[in-house]
C-alpha cells in the first residue's frame, strides 16, 4: 500500500514538473519573439529581459522545492521499508524475551 502511494505521488510530482517547464519554455518562446520586434522601446525590451531571467529563476526553485520533495519520499519510504522489514524481527526478539522470562519462572508455554 505504501509503496503504490509513493509511486504515485511521484508520477504526479513529475508530471506537475514537466508541465510547469513547459509552461516555462513557452513564455520564453513568447518572449524572445517579443524581444525580435524592432518596434520595442528600450524600457520594454529591459522589461522583457526582466521577465525573461525571472522564468529562469522560477525554473531553480521548482528545481530546488522537487529535489527537497523527493528527497523527503526517499526517506520515507527508506524509513517505512526499515521499520517493515524490523518489525518481524522484533517480534521475533519479544516473543523469545518473554519466553525466557516465562521459563525462568517456572512456566511453560
């Protein structure tokens, strides 16, 4: 069950990053097509180029904000796959304690 849950969530986190890069791609296409008008004022142009580093700056921390978000699915799924994997052998090591306890005292299972 856990491991479909993070299957899943890190299908739509991949999908929800590669829409959001394409989404970026096309407003810098519009952009630079914007930026080839020679009909452009300095001050719009200067706007434009603006615009245009603020996608790229948007691109880093969607980058950064994936790379956190992954890295919390790996440790959960590396703490849930731990605790998975331990608990048998837990039970194992409590079931033996308390049967020692239990023969110590004179009782038989």
């Amino acid at each position: 069950m856990f491991e479909q849950i993070f299957e899943e969530s890190l299908r739509a986190n991949d999908t929800h990053q590669s829409e959001f890069h394409q989404a970026m791609v096309d407003i810098r296409k519009a952009i630079s097509g914007r930026l080839e008008q020679a009909s452009l004022s300095e001050e719009q142009e200067r706007h434009l180029i603006n615009v245009l580093m603020e996608t790229g700056r948007m691109e880093y921390l969607k980058d950064t904000e994936n790379k956190a978000f992954t890295a919390e699915q790996a440790e959960a799924a590396r703490w849930f796959t731990a605790v998975q994997t331990s608990l048998p052998l837990a039970v194992t090591i409590v079931s033996a304690g308390a049967r020692l306890v239990l023969l110590r005292r004179g009782l038989r299972l």
